[in-house]
C-alpha cells in the first residue's frame, strides 16, 4: 500500500498552504542569489576604482620621470 499512496501522492494538488511554503523558500533562495550579485558587483567597484587609481599614479610618476 505504501508504494500505491506514494504514487497518489505524486499527483496530488498541492494545498495553498504548501503552495505559498515553496513560493517563499524559492523567493529566499532567490534573495540569497541576488545578494551574493551585489556583493560580487560591489567588490568589481572597488576593484576598478583602486586599479584607476594606481595606474593614473603610475602615469603621474613615469611623466615626471621622463620629463627629466
């Protein structure tokens, strides 16, 4: 019996109830994505933002250098 109630169970309508539970399990799932991209967009940021910084002090220094 157990098998045959497994197979109902498969194709079973899921109660509202349940239907709201997984909705919000996949919208946290999908806040956690969406967090994970900010923090990764953010980093890229600061990232970029010190590389400009180097190399315009890089340049800075080799015109001086040059202009000797």
């Amino acid at each position: 019996m157990t098998m045959l109630n497994d197979f109902k169970r498969m194709f079973k309508m899921p109660s509202p109830l349940q239907m709201a539970a997984t909705e919000l399990a996949e919208a946290e799932l999908e806040l956690l994505k969406a967090e994970t991209g900010v923090e990764f967009a953010a980093s890229l940021v600061t990232y970029n933002k010190q590389r400009i910084k180097r190399l315009k002090a890089y340049l800075v220094l080799q015109t001086k250098e040059k202009a000797k």
